[in-house]
C-alpha cells in the first residue's frame, strides 16, 4: 500500500463527507466499475432464472441474496483505484476468483444481514483476517462509524425502492383503462402471469444495477476513513515529505 499514489486527499473526515466522497468516486470511476459490475451481475441473474424459471418470485429473493457475492468486484476496483492502479474491467474480472476465497461463505450465512455490510465488506475481502482477530478487528473500526454505515445502507435501500416502485408505476400507468380497472399495484408481488413476473424482477435488477456501487463505495470510503482516523494516514504523509527535505538539509550541514 503506497500512500504516496493514493487518489484522494488524505484527511480525517467527518462520517457524512466520507459516504459523500465514495459516491464522488463511484461517478469518477464510473467505466470501470458500472462494466465489471454488469459483467458479474447481469449473468449471475441470468443463471438464477435459469435454474429457477418456474419460480420468479424466489429468484428475486435469490438475487438478493447473492448480491454480496457480485459486490466484491465493485470493492475490487475501487479498492485499486483509488491507490492510483485503476483496473480494466478484463483485469477486475481475472481478478475476482482470488477475491472470493476469503469470507465469501461468511458474507452468505452469518453476515447476510448485517447492517453495516457495506463498510464491513473490506475487512473480509482485503484484509485477509479470520476467526477471533477479525472479530477484534471489526469492533475497533466499527466504533464511531457504524451507525452512519447503517444509514448508508437505509438510505440505498430507499433508493432502490423508489426506482423498483417508480418503474412498476410507470408501467401501471401505461396499461390500457380497462385493465386497469381488475389490476392493482399489489398484483405485482401476489399472483401475476409470468411476463409480469419476469418484468417486476428486472426492475428490481435494475435498480440494485443503479445503486449498488454506490453503496459498496460509500462503505470503502467509510472504512478508509476510519484508518486514516485510527493509523494516523495524513501524519505518515506528511513525515514522508518531510524526510527528502531533512535529509538534504542534514547532507548540506555535513558538507
């Protein structure tokens, strides 16, 4: 880890300005991210109908379910970008294997629902830390930050929301007045033909397709900011530039 390439300024922030500062570069790194994000997502939900095509209403609680496996990409590239190594998305996707050995099974079954999953996810994905000391590790970074990586989460999934709800009322609103009189909007989560079905499901894709890097990087930039709280990363920088300055003016004294 070179701190001397690091992309953004190294400064403590406040929780907010951090969760603001990983949308800034979710939009920044957008090429990268949004393809590597597509590249994983969209044949992982492809895969899912396939094998559930008779049941679309368990393929979406699959989908959700399984999106923390798609999200370490999105923490792959932004991990590397901002240390100044912006991956291609070829690069992203040769190295995502490696990225799924450490805690994958984990983020499925005892951390699936934890609500500071985004600012917990590099912990499990880059640190490489198991067991008790990842544990340890967790608690110290969660203390003063978890609550606003919870309110990242809400606030994602508000977003989410809206965009699945708009999309599904835009289409309501498209229906011709006199089929519209036997369907309502609850319809679309009850008993619906399959077309329909299948049209609620890709909304829902959608919007996770819109939101999600946003989240994962707002979560990268909480937990980045937290290190630089705890380890001191703006005072490292600032010896580190010192040090030519010392060592030059210590050589001119000598000569």
């Amino acid at each position: 880890m070179d701190l001397n390439n690091v992309a953004v300024a190294i400064r403590p922030r406040n929780r907010w300005e951090a969760i603001d500062l990983g949308f800034r570069m979710a939009r920044e790194y957008w090429r990268p991210l949004f393809g590597a994000w597509i590249c994983v997502f969209v044949p992982l939900v492809l895969l899912i109908h396939g094998l559930l095509a008779d049941h679309p209403g368990w393929a979406l609680v699959a989908i959700w379910w399984l999106k923390p496996i798609a999200d370490r990409v999105l923490l792959l590239v932004l991990s590397r970008a901002v240390f100044g190594a912006v991956p291609t998305v070829r690069e992203a996707l040769k190295a995502l294997p490696g990225a799924l050995r450490n805690g994958a099974v984990h983020a499925l079954t005892f951390a699936r629902l934890d609500l500071a999953r985004s600012f917990n996810l590099p912990v499990w994905q880059l640190e490489g830390l198991k067991g008790k000391i990842r544990r340890q590790r967790i608690r110290t970074l969660e203390r003063r930050t978890r609550g606003a990586a919870v309110w990242n989460s809400v606030a994602c999934w508000h977003l989410e929301g809206a965009i699945f709800f708009g999309l599904c009322l835009l289409t309501l609103s498209m229906i011709p007045p006199q089929f519209v009189e036997t369907f309502d909007l609850w319809q679309w989560f009850t008993s619906m033909p399959l077309w329909l079905e299948l049209t609620r499901n890709a909304f829902y894709v959608l919007a996770v397709l819109i939101v999600e890097p946003f989240f994962v990087a707002a979560g990268f930039c909480l937990y980045l900011n937290r290190r630089i709280v705890l380890e001191g990363w703006d005072i490292e920088i600032v010896f580190r530039r010192m040090a030519p300055r010392l060592a030059s003016s210590s050589a001119s004294v000598t000569s």
